[in-house]
C-alpha cells in the first residue's frame, strides 16, 4: 500500500475515531454522573478522557507515516 493511500485511509479512521471517541467519552461521564462526584474527580476524568485519544491517534499516525515499501 502506498502512503498516499495509508494517509488517505488514515485520516477517514481518524476522524472516525475522534467522533466516536468523544461521542463515548460523554456517555461514560452521564452514566458514571461525572459532574455528580467532587471536583478533583470530575477534573481527573476529563484529563484522562482528554488525553487517552491520543495513544490510539499516535499509532495510527505512526502507520500513515511509514515509507514505502
């Protein structure tokens, strides 16, 4: 597969990602009542949700970069 190709696949996956990613998120904070718990807890939740897209988003980047073969 080429790159342009890997990119172009890449970039839908990641768009998709971010979208469901976020659409989960929220639904995590209403059924767990994030906002509900202290404010150090509802503070680490949305560090944490903010930030665990990113490992997934690293790997998939990483794939799009690779060279050609």
């Amino acid at each position: 597969m080429t790159q342009r190709k890997r990119k172009l696949i890449g970039t839908i996956a990641l768009l998709t990602l971010i979208v469901v990613y976020a659409l989960l998120a929220l639904a995590v904070a209403i059924v767990l009542q994030v906002r509900d718990a202290n404010k150090v807890a509802e503070l680490i939740y949305y560090v944490v949700a903010g930030l665990l897209w990113v490992v997934p988003a690293a790997c998939l980047i990483s794939w799009m970069q690779k060279p050609d073969a």
